[in-house]
C-alpha cells in the first residue's frame, strides 16, 4: 500500500519516528509519575498508621484500577478516533468525538461513584477480610468513590488530547492535581495548621478533593480551547451513530480490563488465603507494597505506549502504515530498556522500598515482600512488551486481540499457577506471584507476535 502524505503542520507525522515518541512519550512519563504519586503518598501515610491500613489503601488502589478500566470502554475508543481524524487533517471531526466523549464521561463518573459506594462493604467480605482491615477497606471506598464524579472528566480529557499529539496539557493538569492531594492528604492525615487530626479518613478526603480540582481544571481548559479541542454545547449532546463508533472501539477495550479487573479480584483472593489473622494482614501488606511500587515500571511503559497509539492512530489516518509500523516496534524497544532499569532498582534496594512504606510493621512485612520483589524484578521486560504492544494495537482501533489475550492470560494461566503454587503447594507470596508472572510472559509473547504481523493496518473505526 503506497503511504499518503502527512497533514501539514503535524509534527507526528514528519521527521524522525524515534524523535516524535520521545517528544510524546516523555510528558506522558511525567503526568504518570504524577498519577502514581498521589497512590504512594496514600500508601506512605496508611503505612504510618498500620498494615490494616495498608492493606486497605492497597484494595483502594485496585478499585482506582476498576474505574479506570471502566473509564476506558470511552477513553479508548475517544483517543483512536481523535487521533485517525486528526491524522486525516480533519480537526473538526476530531473535536465532535472528544465532544462526546465529554459527555459520557460525566455519565460514567456518575456509575462509578454510585457503584463503588454500593459495593464497599462486599469487597472486604469477598476477599475474607474481617475486624479492623474490613472495616477501614470499607469506610476507605465509601469516602474515596465520591472523587470519580469529576475523575472520569480527567481521565478521558486526557485522552482525548493525547489523541491529538497534545501529551503536555494533561501533565500539566496531573501536577495540580498532585500538589492539592499532597497538601491535603498530609494536612488532614497529621492535622497541620487549623485542619483537624483525622488519620485515616484524612487520606481519601484529600484524593477526593484532588480529582474534584482535576476535573473542574479540564473542563475549563476544553471550554478554553486547549489543545486544539473546545466544549461546544451543540456537540455535547450524543448522538447515535458517534456513541456507536466510540463503542466499538472502546468495548473490547473496557472488557478486556474489566475481565482483567475481575481477574486481579481473584488473584487478591488467593493471595488472601496464604494466611489469616493478623499474618493475612502482613501477607496483604506486603503484597499491595510491592504492586503498588511495580507501578513505576508501567511509567515508562504506559509512556511509551501511549505515544505508540497516537502514532499508530495518526499514522493510519493519514494512509502511512509503514510509519504506524516502525512507531510500534521502536517504543517497545525504548519502553523495555527503562523498564529493564526499573527491574535493577527492585532487585537492589527491595528492602530499602519496603522500609519507607511499611515501617510500622517493617520486619514482617519485609520478610514475605523482599524476595517476592525480587523474583518480580526478572519480569519488568515482558511487562512493557505486552502493554506498549497492547497499546499499540488499540491505537490502531485493534481491541479484540487484546481481549483474547487477556483471557489466555488471566483465566488460564494467572489463576491456575497462583493457586497452584500459592495455595495448594504453599509456597507463599511468591508462589502465588508465579501465576502474575506466567500471566505477564504470555501475554508479552501473543501481543509482540500480533503487532509484528500487521493485520491490524486494516482495521477500521
């Protein structure tokens, strides 16, 4: 297939391939760094209270993960089909779709806080959590949900402007976002200033007044016109035929992490039958310590393949597969190679990680999470091949195959092996970790292998 040439003016599409991921890539390094941020802060001022706490920070996260997978049946859909037309000069289309995708943000968001609320008092009891760890899971998510109102409006703006090359402007809303959780979580976990001392519940309180901010912030910069997008009434209103094309990107997509949301589900569960009492608690705390400090390598790797979708997007669009090609396969080389370095850090200081973020149990957490960090270390490499490769993929409006990886993945190789060796041969931790690493070993190999072949240049959105 002979490759059109670019629309003017658009950066993405000239000149060096390596030089526009790096230029992409790099403030979405940032904005997630930021993004992590705030979840370290919540899990280093839930270690200062105990490893209940901890554990119950830890589930939070996982439930942040749900909403974002949710948050994604539009937002995947919203940057494939922003960035194909903005690759195809056409910018009004562009900003119809990220108009609709407004929209059902705010719908979404609402789902989500409602949902969340309902379910708050099932999770810990699905997962056998009693006493003070159920308890605080529970008031945790009931405090925290309210924040998904206007997340939802965050995340999917920043979608939507990733879709148009624009990584910088969801960055720069990230660092606002960070700096108001920080203060806030701090001053109302320790009581700084006039603020009472409220300890645990000052910690959700905070996150949720850091996304109301995130939220309003995006909505006056669409209203603004940043990024080449603007809110504009007539197009707010949704219509059919765009919900259609946005869905049948985004619904593969938002299965597939809602299976895998569902999966992780299980996987916890198993990992809280490795013990009970107080050793569930340390057992639960060491485990979300070390996912939650694993998410540094989906930093480069998130990066990077958020740069590979646009590439891939805007690339198709203006008719240069060649170039959606090279885009692909030249971020997960870039993405390995960080996450390569990742690996070396867990494996070296795993102690020196696990002391910052549990040092009121710090000997009996460390004990179960340093050798499991450390057998997790071997495996950043084919963590960043399967979500760059992944990515990549969607970008190109390909969400199917994911799905199907996925549950290869999780359903016949995660769960399977977590049990095995977790449960059945008792091997700890790290026996159930051997199901999340055959998990990730899979799925890197099918999405390298599905990328590579090339079928996707086809797809249509």
């Amino acid at each position: 297939m002979a490759e059109a040439c670019a629309p003017a003016g658009n950066r993405l599409l000239t000149g060096r391939v390596g030089a526009a991921l790096t230029w992409l890539a790099l403030p979405v390094l940032g904005e997630q760094f930021l993004h992590l941020l705030v979840g370290l802060v919540d899990t280093y001022l839930a270690g200062t209270v105990s490893a209940e706490a901890t554990a119950a920070i830890g589930l939070a996260t996982t439930v942040v993960w749900l909403v974002n997978l949710l948050f994604s049946f539009v937002g995947t859909g919203a940057t494939a089909l922003v960035a194909r037309h903005a690759g195809m000069g056409e910018p009004a289309k562009a900003n119809h779709f990220s108009n609709q995708s407004i929209s059902l943000a705010l719908v979404l968001g609402v789902l989500a806080a409602v949902g969340i609320w309902l379910a708050a008092p099932l999770l810990p009891r699905f997962l056998g959590w009693t006493g003070e760890s159920g308890r605080l899971a529970t008031l945790y998510l009931r405090i925290d949900c309210w924040g998904y109102l206007l997340y939802s409006l965050t995340f999917i703006g920043a979608a939507c402007w990733r879709g148009m090359g624009d990584t910088r402007t969801p960055l720069y809303v990230m660092a606002v976002v960070n700096a108001w959780n920080i203060l806030c979580a701090f001053s109302l976990r320790f009581g700084w200033g006039p603020l009472p001392e409220m300890g645990v519940v000052g910690i959700p309180l905070g996150t949720v007044m850091a996304r109301f901010l995130g939220g309003t912030v995006v909505i006056v910069l669409l209203i603004k016109g940043r990024g080449g997008l603007r809110i504009i009434r007539r197009e707010l209103r949704l219509q059919t035929e765009s919900v259609a094309r946005l869905f049948r990107v985004g619904i593969p997509a938002g299965l597939d992490g809602l299976l895998l949301w569902c999966g992780q589900i299980l996987f916890v569960k198993i990992v809280s039958m490795l013990a009970t009492g107080e050793q569930q608690a340390v057992i639960m705390a060491a485990h979300f310590v070390g996912i939650r400090v694993e998410a540094l390598s989906y930093l480069p790797a998130y990066a990077w393949a958020t740069a590979a979708a646009t590439m891939v997007g805007q690339s198709l669009g203006a008719n240069r597969p060649g170039r959606a090609m090279r885009s692909g396969h030249l971020a997960a080389l870039q993405g390995a190679v960080m996450c390569f370095a990742m690996s070396v850090i867990y494996f070296v200081f795993a102690p020196q990680i696990y002391y910052v973020f549990s040092s009121e149990d710090f000997e009996r957490v460390a004990a179960v999470g340093v050798p499991a960090l450390r057998a997790l270390a071997f495996f950043q490499v084919p963590l960043a091949l399967m979500i760059i490769y992944v990515n990549a993929l969607r970008g190109a409006g390909d969400t199917r195959w994911p799905l199907l990886f996925t549950v290869v993945g999780m359903l016949a190789i995660r769960l399977p092996l977590a049990y095995l060796f977790g449960v059945v041969l008792d091997g700890g931790l790290i026996g159930a970790w051997v199901g999340m690493f055959g998990d990730l070993t899979a799925r890197a190999i099918l999405s390298t292998v599905r990328f590579a072949r090339g079928q996707w240049v086809k797809t249509q959105v």
